[in-house]
C-alpha cells in the first residue's frame, strides 16, 4: 500500500479500514490495520487485531514474534514470555527465539533460566553460524 510506504498513516488508515468494511473476516486486512496502528505507535491497537489475524492463522510465527516483541515493548513481560515459549514450541531451532525469552527472564530476575536459555541459544546459533546472534548473546551472558 503506496500510502503506508510514504508513511501517510491517516490515509493508510483510511484505506485499511475501507478494506475491512467491505471484507471485516480476511486476516490480511486486519493485519494491514494492525500494521497502520503499530506504525502509528499504537501498540495496544494493533496486539488487537494481531489477536483477531492470530486466530484465524493460529501458526503464523511471524505474528507471533511481532506480537511477543510488541508486548515486551509494553513491559507485559508475562504476554511476551507466553508468545516466545509458544514460538520455542512450534520452531525449537530457532535461536531467536529463545535468546528473546532470556532477556525477558533477565529482566524480571530469573538469572539461572535465562542463562539455560542463553547457552542453548548460543549452541544453536554456533551451528548455523549467526555471528551477530552470537555476539548479542555473549554481551547478555556477560550482563547475568
């Protein structure tokens, strides 16, 4: 949506919500509102529809991230951990994934589980060779 790369937001709100009348049960239309409401800096707006899209595609990982991230963002710690434990479930190999969760751990104090986390991540990322993923978590382990 042209609108929403020049970063012309009301118009992209507008045309998302034009959209949403016309097809309210599409999840990519409620996504594109979501999107419009995060770019507006609208967290709790868009973790609405991201909900609504979520339900629908109960596998969208993407979703799932962008959710956990948005309500880490919020400081609701126990949202985020809840989406990036359901994340290590569906993706185990995803070293991300969990390096996310640590910090969150670190963050309210369970030092010991985040640093579990941190090494499995720090293996998982060894293998698959992610240098930038492995200096961020060598600066966390070094933070515990």
């Amino acid at each position: 949506m042209a609108a929403l790369q020049s970063h012309d937001y009301a118009e992209a709100r507008k045309m998302a919500k034009a959209l949403y009348q016309a097809a309210p049960d599409i999840p990519d239309t409620l996504r594109l509102l979501g999107l419009v409401a995060e770019q507006e800096k609208h967290p709790a707006e868009a973790l609405l529809y991201y909900e609504k899209v979520l339900k629908k595609n109960p596998d969208d990982l993407t979703l799932m991230s962008t959710m956990a991230h948005l309500y880490g963002d919020a400081g609701k710690n126990d949202q985020a951990a809840a989406f990036f434990m359901e994340l290590i479930k569906k993706d185990p190999t995803n070293p991300e994934n969990k390096y996310e969760l640590a910090l969150i751990d670190k963050k309210i104090e369970k030092n010991a589980e985040a640093k579990d986390l941190l090494e499995r991540s720090m293996k998982e990322a060894e293998t698959g060779k992610n240098e930038l993923l492995k200096k961020k978590i060598e600066a966390a382990l070094k933070g515990l």
